[in-house]
C-alpha cells in the first residue's frame, strides 16, 4: 500500500511545487504551478469536457446495468450463460477494445460505414472519430460498453441480496411494480450504489487509456480530457510540475464529488 498508493500519491504532492524535468532540473516555485493552472480558462474547459464525459458514460453505466440487473435476477434455465457473455467487455484489456473499435469506426474499411452504407443509410464514408460532430458521442458509446459490465454485476449482487419476503408482503398489500421498485429496490440499494457510483465516477473521470488510442484527444480538443492533457504536459512537453499540480487538483475534485455523493446517498 505504501510503495504503490501512498508513496507515489505524496511525492506527485512534493513535486507540484517544483519546476522539474525530473532529473537535473529541480526549481523550486512554490504554488506558482496551482496558480498557472488555475487562472487557465483553458484548464477550466477542459474539466468541464471531463465531467461532461463522465456523466454521460456513468449514466449510461447505470441505464443498462440496471435494466440488465434486472433482466439477469431471474431463476431461469441457462441464465449463467448469459451473464458470461454481458460480463465480456469488462475483461477485455482496454487497449485491444479501443483497437477494435477503431477498426470498426475507420472511415475507408471500418465496419460501421460499410454497413450503413450497405443498407442505404449513407452515401458516403463517415470519419466517426476524426470529426468533431461525432468523436466525443462515438468516445462515450465506446467507453459506455466497456464499462456498463461493473455496474451491473454490482447492482445484480445487490438485487441478490434483497429479502424476497419485501416483494412478497408488497405483493399481497396490492403494490404496483414501479413502487415496488421505488419504496423497496432502491432504498435496499442504497448503499450499493454508493460505493459503485464513487468508484464508476473517480475511473472515467480520470481515464485516460481508450481516449488517448481512440482520438489522441483530437480532433482540435473535441475528446481532450483532463488525463489526456496532463500526459501531454508531463512527456510531450516535459513540464512534470506543472502536471503533477494538474494531477493534485484532479484528485481533489474526485475527493469532492466522492463526498458529494455519500452526503446526497447517505443512509438515514
């Protein structure tokens, strides 16, 4: 814990301070880099993409678990099979599923034109993630079906854990599905949610791998998120301090938003 969290976390700290290249260079500026970057319009846009990101895919993370919770929490014959096969985009590296669906998305031998193409639904070729009218939506339905697995496997444990006698008194009582659903699967949730909700939350916000083999945060900053820009100003640009205060200032808002959720999720 300390060599692998703890360390590297204080000395990301330690070095935000300092204008560094991290081997012979190591000036000391103070808070010089926090104020750079937080008097950067730029760096304000930038984060305002991310939570835009974010909500989008974690919404969607939510959407389908729950409808596939839902769909999966049934004692039917042959049921495992299908969790096997809806659990396999969380097991694929994230490397090979942003590979892939670059392939799939390529605007000469992709796929996806082939196929609208093939049923009339485009005369031409479409650049999916070279255009700035569909990199982002094309980012998030690519980061939305690797990710939705996670939710759903945690939401369906929850599910798996609710004393079937609460449905079957609500039952008796003449409880409609929907107040089912709200007076009792949701409450029993809660704390489920919780933690899955902090967790899906602080890892698209802070995700980096798909976004950088898809886009490279292109085109123009359609798909630039705040990981992408940080990489990019640590080794393209070698400015290590100035990306370890951006790194700090990103751990301090996923602390935020963490808070924000248990207050507002918080059980009574």
């Amino acid at each position: 814990m300390f060599v692998l969290i703890i360390y590297p976390l204080l000395y990301g700290v330690y070095i935000s301070f300092f204008d560094t290249n991290l081997v012979n260079k190591w000036d000391f500026v103070g808070i010089l880099n926090f104020k750079s970057i937080l008097t950067d319009l730029n760096f304000y846009k930038i984060i305002l993409l991310t939570l835009k990101f974010s909500i989008l895919v974690v919404g969607g993370h939510f959407l389908i678990g729950f409808i596939l919770a839902h769909a999966l929490n049934r004692n039917i014959r042959g049921m495992a099979i299908f969790r096997s096969i809806l659990l396999l985009p969380w097991l694929f590296p994230e490397a090979v599923i942003a590979l892939i669906f670059k392939w799939i998305f390529n605007p000469l031998y992709g796929l996806l034109n082939h196929v609208l193409m093939t049923v009339g639904l485009t005369s031409e070729p479409i650049s999916w993630l070279g255009s700035k009218e569909y990199a982002f939506m094309m980012l998030v339905f690519v980061c939305i079906w690797k990710g939705y697995p996670m939710v759903m496997t945690m939401i369906l444990a929850g599910l798996q854990n609710i004393d079937k006698t609460l449905y079957e008194a609500a039952r008796v009582d003449g409880v409609s599905k929907w107040q089912e659903f709200l007076y009792i699967t949701l409450p029993s949730l809660k704390s489920v949610l919780t933690v899955t909700l902090v967790l899906d939350t602080v890892w698209w916000f802070k995700h980096y791998t798909m976004a950088w083999v898809l886009t490279n945060g292109g085109p123009g900053q359609e798909t630039s998120l705040i990981s992408i820009d940080i990489y990019k100003t640590a080794f393209e640009f070698f400015d290590f301090g100035k990306a370890a205060a951006m790194s700090v200032v990103v751990f301090v808002v996923c602390l935020a938003i963490s808070k924000l959720y248990r207050r507002l999720l918080r059980d009574e």
